[in-house]
C-alpha cells in the first residue's frame, strides 16, 4: 500500500522537484494537472497545478515513518 500527496503551486517544474525531495527514491508521480481556482463564473480564476505523489509504506517524512494506515 502506499500514501498519495497531494502537491500545489503555480510552477510544474518546481512541484516535480519538490515531489521527488519530499517523497524519496521511491516515489512515483501519479498525476499532473493544470487547474483553475476562484474567480467569478471561470472569470478571475487563478490557474496553478497539482501533483499527486505516491509514496510506499516504510518511507520517512519529515520525521513520520508511513505506514498506510
């Protein structure tokens, strides 16, 4: 089993590099998206990405053993 993140800026490039910091060797990208946020009607709207992360069971982050639960 393994722990999906969710990741958030205005630049892919430095989500990737954060994903493969974050998440270790292991770690696998499972999605990228440009999305849109806010506004009035589509008007306005903040467009940024998302990236979601896979990380196995067992691997550290920031202190926290992963364990799926």
């Amino acid at each position: 089993m393994a722990t999906s993140l969710l990741l958030e800026g205005e630049d892919l490039e430095e989500l990737l590099t954060r994903a493969r910091a974050e998440g270790g060797p292991d770690a696998r990208i499972v999605r990228a998206d440009k999305v849109r946020r806010g506004g009035v009607k589509g008007f306005f709207a903040r467009e940024l990405y998302e990236v979601v992360v896979e990380v196995p069971d067992g691997t550290v982050l920031d202190g926290t053993v992963l364990d799926g639960a």
